[in-house]
C-alpha cells in the first residue's frame, strides 16, 4: 500500500480525528461528526483505513459500509495482549479501552525510560509502562465531566466557561468550580509522578488528549506533549501493514 493513501482514524467519545499515514503526527483534522469525515474520505484516493473506536459502534459500523462501497481496505484495530514489545498487564485484554493501548504504544515510541501516559479528555486515563511491560493505570472523569457532574448534582453551584490557564484559590463560586475541577485533574498528575518516582530514579511523564494544557502547567521534571498519541499507536499498525 502507499503510505500517502493510508487514514488514520481515531473515534472520540465526543469528535473524530483523523490524519494521513504520511502526514506529520501534529497535522490532525478534528471534526464533530461522521459526515465531515466521509466527504472527506470521497474526495481523496484512500485505499485503507485505519480506525480506533472508544465505544461508538454506530459510527465505526457506518464507516466500514462506506470503505466497503468505497473498495476500500478497513481495519479496526483492537486491544491486544501484546504488539510492539509492549506485554499487556489486563487478564482479558478486551476490557481496556483501544484508545488507552494505543496511546501507549504511541508513547511507547518517544521515551525508553519508564513512562507514565496521560491522556486528558472526556476521562483522564493513567497508564504506567516500564521494560516493555503495562504496569497497571487509572481512569477517572475529566475536567468538563466532572463539571457537568457537580453542577447536575448540586444546588446554588454555578460554572462558566472559565478554563484556567494556573491553579489558584478562587473568590466566586463560577471560578471556585473550574479552579476545584483543575485541582482535582492536577492532583492525579501529581499521584503519577509520585508513583513513577517512588519505583524508577529516572522516568518520563507524556501527555495527550485535548485537555493536556490543563496538566503541561503544573508538570515539573522529564515530561513530553503529544498531540494525539491514539493515532500515533495506529500508525504503528498501519506501518507494520505496509512494510511488514
């Protein structure tokens, strides 16, 4: 296959993204619906797609018909048990999220020391990794998730659509919801690098996701940014399919 007609595309919990095999990893095309992305698809000469899906099987279903009529090749890539020198720590590999190995495998890419993964967006997933092996994460709401839930649970509470840039004590209630919510985002970057340091003398903490600003402010010692490791962990499948 020619590696300028390869897709790549990862489906969100709330967008799809998408980029060309052979584009730079930072030359990502965000889009809020399916529709976008085939007329995309229609008006370029793809002969495979490569897809991520998180949960929307509507989406990844109606795209594989599109490929299908299209005469092109699809792949939805799955969770494995091990690729890429990466040994899986999940019993039953099918119950972790394709997007959290991928972005593993992706980061997996950038560092050889042990690393932590942090992927920021509608959940905040912790993944640890070290000698090739997945020593276990965490996943817990992000910072809009978590948000929405304070304010459908609670009363006289109030938020705007403040998104600070630092941590600080807030004086109104609006800006005391966003700077809690950063708070509590920050505090599982900080058990992450507690953790890494506590086991590894020198390790490296990677960020992804739309929501990585919220964390790359409070970051100190070795850390990396990413702008979207799930489609980079795709590549490496894609690359393996076209140079074997």
């Amino acid at each position: 296959m020619q590696i300028n007609n390869v897709l790549l595309v990862d489906i969100g919990n709330t967008r799809i993204k998408f980029r060309l095999l052979s584009e730079a990893s930072d030359k990502i095309t965000t889009v809020d619906d399916l529709s976008a992305l085939i007329t995309y698809i229609e008006a370029a000469s793809i002969s495979h797609v490569f897809v991520a899906n998180v949960g929307k099987p509507a989406v990844e279903d109606a795209l594989a018909q599109l490929c299908l009529q299209q005469k092109i090749i699809f792949c939805a890539v799955k969770t494995e048990s091990e690729a890429f020198g990466i040994k899986n720590s999940y019993q039953n590999p099918t119950k972790m999220g394709v997007d959290r190995w991928l972005a593993i495998l992706g980061a997996a890419k950038l560092t050889e020391k042990p690393f932590a993964v942090i992927d920021a967006g509608t959940a905040v997933t912790v993944d640890f990794v070290a000698d090739g092996q997945h020593l276990g994460g965490w996943i817990a709401p992000g910072f809009h998730t978590m948000k929405k839930a304070l304010l459908s649970n609670t009363t006289r509470v109030f938020e705007n659509e403040t998104i600070p840039d630092q941590l600080s004590a807030a004086n109104d209630t609006e800006e005391c919801v966003a700077m809690g919510c950063l708070a509590s985002l920050q505090g599982v970057f900080w058990s992450a690098r507690r953790r890494l340091n506590d086991q590894f003398k020198e390790n490296v903490i990677i960020f992804t996701g739309g929501d990585k600003k919220l964390l790359t402010s409070a970051c100190d010692g070795d850390s990396l940014s990413a702008a979207n490791l799930v489609i980079d962990g795709l590549a490496r499948y894609a690359e393996k399919a076209s140079f074997g």
